[in-house]
C-alpha cells in the first residue's frame, strides 16, 4: 500500500476516534505508540499528525508528544471533521447545527445568485434539477445525491460571495451525511423537486424574493424529513469505529489506554 493510502486509513480511524472522545481532551499520545498500533512507519504517523495539527484537533511538542486539544479548539468547517461527527453519536446534533447554518446562508445566498448568477450557473442549476428528477424516478439515492450537491454548489458560487461559496464543501457533507446515515426517503419527495425547480427558476429569471423562500423551504423540508425519520423507531445509530464497548476487548485502531498519559 503507497504511503498516501496508509496515511488515509490511519487518518481515518485516529480521527474519529478522537472526535469520539478516545483519547480525550488533554490526553497525549507518543509517536512510537501510534506506529505500534497502526503498524505504519514514523513518517506516515508524522503526515497524520500535520494534518490533525491543521484541523486544531491536536497540537505536537518534542519531548511531550501529541496533545489532544479540547474541542472549542477544534475546525468544526473541516469537511473531514463534518464527516467523523456525523458517523458519531452526536450525528442528530451536528445536523441541526449545520441545517441552522444552511437556513441562515443558503435562502440569502438564492437571493444573490438571483442578482448574480451567470449563465453557467444557470447552466448548472438547470442540469441538476434534470438530474435529481431522473434519478429520482429510478430510485438510485447516490446519483441524486451527486446532483443536489451539484445544485447547492451552483447557488452558492453563484451568489458572487466568495464567503457563501466557501462553503460549498461543508453543505456537501450534510447532503452527503443525510443520505448515507440513512435520513433521506427512499424515493426523494416530489415538494423538494418542485422546490428546487422553483429555485433554478426564480434565479435565472432574476427574482430574488422567490429565490430566497424556495431555498428557505428547501432547507425547512430538509429538516423535517431528517427529525421525522430520526423518530422512527428501528436500530440505534452504530457506535463510532474507535469506541470500545465498555468491559469488552479493545477492537482494531483503538490507541491502547494503559500507555496513554494525561497532561498536568
């Protein structure tokens, strides 16, 4: 396996791990334990660390090893952190939180692109509404998804705020968290298809107004869909990949506790 592959699959177990509370807040964790445990070399363990440091999840001092900094420090914009929290326990509170986001950005970001958008914008938005209408017909979520991502990152861009388009990678995360943590119907309800049609038209007929509250609908159906299928009842969310159940062994790409320390 190349060394960038290595780097992902660590990468992707000590992060959420971490995000899941193991190791906590204040805990250090040695370089030498962390090639042990993932059986990688102390080059691919540094490349992990780096790109933790750049999410502020953890911080490294020579001759104390690697902190886990508490989470007010953490880049709660990374999509990598979006992704580990949405696959954790507090999934239902990472997606309010990022659907109050989308309900304060994204109705007003409609109403720019409205004013703004260019004709590849429109372009775009016309494209992915064909789209998800047809891959809604067959069902296949993964090709809806590829679309309504692509219909929010044309709304976004096409604001002209570069701020507003910055985001385009967190908003996939949601739309993607949704679909793959199982809160999206099976077959898309034909309200949010008629909601993002309305949407594509408003903008590229130059009305702000109706931009805005077909976005702000969408947004609003999106959230009611996600909390009226979260009360369903059938099986508990699985719990995140590094959490060890409690009295049972440890399971692959736990950090072993007994040689963890905590930082006075």
């Amino acid at each position: 396996m190349t060394t960038p592959g290595l780097h992902e699959r660590v990468l992707s177990r000590l992060g959420p791990a971490i995000v899941a509370g193991e190791p906590a807040p204040g805990e250090v964790l040695r370089l030498e334990q962390l090639e042990a445990r993932y059986g990688v070399s102390r080059t691919v363990v540094r490349e992990v660390v780096k790109v933790l440091e750049s999410m502020h999840v953890v911080t490294s001092r020579r001759r104390v090893g690697v902190t886990v900094l508490p989470r007010t420090e953490w880049n709660i914009f990374d999509p990598r952190m979006i992704r580990w929290r949405l696959a954790g326990a507090d999934r239902m509170e990472q997606l309010s939180s990022l659907s109050q986001l989308r309900t304060a950005v994204e109705p007003v970001a409609a109403a720019l692109a409205a004013r703004n958008a260019t004709p590849e914008h429109c372009g775009r938005l016309t494209a992915a509404v064909i789209g998800m209408s047809v891959s809604a017909r067959k069902g296949d979520l993964e090709e809806y998804l590829r679309h309504d991502i692509d219909f929010h990152h044309a709304v976004l861009e096409g604001s002209g705020n570069e701020m507003f388009a910055g985001l385009t990678q967190v908003v996939a995360e949601v739309l993607a968290g949704r679909t793959h943590h199982h809160l999206m119907p099976a077959r898309p309800e034909p309200e949010a298809l008629r909601l993002h049609a309305e949407v594509s038209d408003a903008i590229q007929g130059g009305d702000p107004a109706r931009a805005e509250k077909a976005m702000r609908a969408i947004v609003q159906e999106a959230i009611e869909a996600m909390e009226a299928m979260a009360a369903e009842p059938g099986e508990a969310p699985a719990p995140p990949p590094e959490r060890r159940r409690s009295g049972g062994k440890p399971r692959a790409g736990d950090v072993p506790r007994p040689h963890v320390t905590r930082r006075r």
